[in-house]
C-alpha cells in the first residue's frame, strides 16, 4: 500500500515511520510512505503557503494553489486515487473506516495547518475528509500518522499474528479481552485459572464472555451495533444489558 503525505512539515514523519511495526512493514515492501513538502510547488521567495481569510477573521489559510499543484503534480489531475483531507470537520476515524480504507492500494494525504484550507480545496481537490475525534490540533500530521499506523496493521503480514488485527478493539464491535503474561503471580494479583488451564474451549468462551463484560461496562454505546449472537445476549442480560 502506498501513502502520499502533503504536508508543510515533513520532518514530522520519519521518526515514527523509521520505528517497529511501521518501519518493518517499510522494508519488507508491504507499505510505501511518500512525503510532500507542499512548500516546494510555490513560486515565491518566501515560500508562502497561507495568506488572511477574507472578510477577516482570526488565524491564516492555507492558500489553494501550492496544495493543488502539489497534488496534481504528484497523483494527476484528477487525482489517480482517494484524496483525503485531514481535518476536524471530517467523519469520524473508526476502525471500520480503518477497514474500507485498507482496501486501497494508493492514498493521498493532505495535513491541513493553520485555520484550515481554502475551501475550493474541499470543493474540488479532495475525494474524503476524516477526522480522527472531536477536538483540534495544531495541525493534520498527527491524524495521518494515525491513519497510516492504523492502516499498516490490516494488511496481510504486517503483524506477526496473523489474527492479531481481526482480535482488536473495535474489529469486532467490542471491546478486546483482558491480556496477561508471565509471571503467573505479581504481588499477589495471580492470572485467572482458566487462562492457565490449557482448555482452549473454555478460555475461548471466557474471552468472548470478557469482551462482551468490557464493552458493556466501558462503551455500551458499541452493543446497539456489534454482531452478538443469542448467547451473547443471554450473557448480557444476565449482567443488566437491556435491549
């Protein structure tokens, strides 16, 4: 999967890029990260890339032209894949957004700075805006990293588990199972039995059964949509769930 980053502040990136799974995943062929200076389709000796909002107003945007040069330069015009802005205006990042955007084999990615971009952007550029929650930031750096690590997970052999990304939180609509490891004891606190007990049936039906528990307790929220069957709502029930 290739990525393409139109960003003010490339060296943002490499750190993470250059770091565990990612930087694996890099060297094995399965992703690709190319990063854009948008500064660099600017004509001026300042390199400007924002100017004053018109009819006034707080804070700068981020002019239309380098960005769509930038772009057309690098994907086409019209763009030759998905074209996403990251913005705070954008729909929400879940992991089911997660999973339509794996399919992809090439993404473009725009990080928006400043009081946001020149609307003809949205209007004409772009084919999608996500948002990765309800707040802001400084700038879309940090959303795309979260998008490209969240994408990176679901390709095939990325993981070491080749389960591991359908077991996540939210892969399946619930909340993940509790997770332990050695020592079978740490001050006093010991991992359940069933855990230890070798009974793949049981500790199957006891992860199920937590996950379900977790979800209910922390984002009930996610019940109203997740794929339960009837034991699961059996389960619930027992434990206050009203339908």
């Amino acid at each position: 999967m290739r990525f393409d980053v139109f960003t003010l502040l490339p060296a943002v990136f490499p750190p993470y890029l250059e770091s565990s799974i990612l930087q694996r995943a890099r060297q094995r062929g399965l992703i690709d990260v190319y990063l854009h200076n948008i500064r660099d389709w600017t004509h001026d000796r300042h390199h400007v890339t924002d100017d004053e909002p018109y009819a006034g107003g707080g804070g700068m945007v981020m002019k239309a032209e380098p960005i769509f040069e930038a772009v057309e330069s690098v994907l086409g015009a019209p763009p030759a894949c998905l074209l996403i802005l990251l913005t705070p205006q954008g729909r929400v990042f879940d992991q089911r957004a997660a999973q339509e955007l794996a399919r992809h084999e090439r993404l473009g990615l725009i990080c928006g700075r400043y009081e946001g971009v020149d609307e003809r952007i949205r209007e004409h550029l772009v084919s999608d805006e996500i948002s990765i929650g309800d707040y802001v930031l400084t700038g879309g750096e940090l959303p795309a990293l979260i998008l490209i690590d969240a994408l990176t997970r679901l390709i095939p052999g990325v993981l070491g588990d080749p389960d591991g990304a359908a077991d996540d939180s939210h892969a399946t609509g619930l909340l993940e199972y509790p997770h332990y490891t050695r020592p079978p004891e740490f001050r006093g606190w010991r991992v359940p039995d069933i855990l230890l007990s070798g009974d793949h049936a049981k500790i199957a039906k006891w992860r199920r059964e937590q996950s379900l528990l977790r979800t209910l307790e922390r984002r009930p929220d996610l019940l109203a949509a997740a794929s339960l069957l009837n034991a699961d709502l059996k389960f619930l029930e027992e434990h206050g769930f009203k339908r």
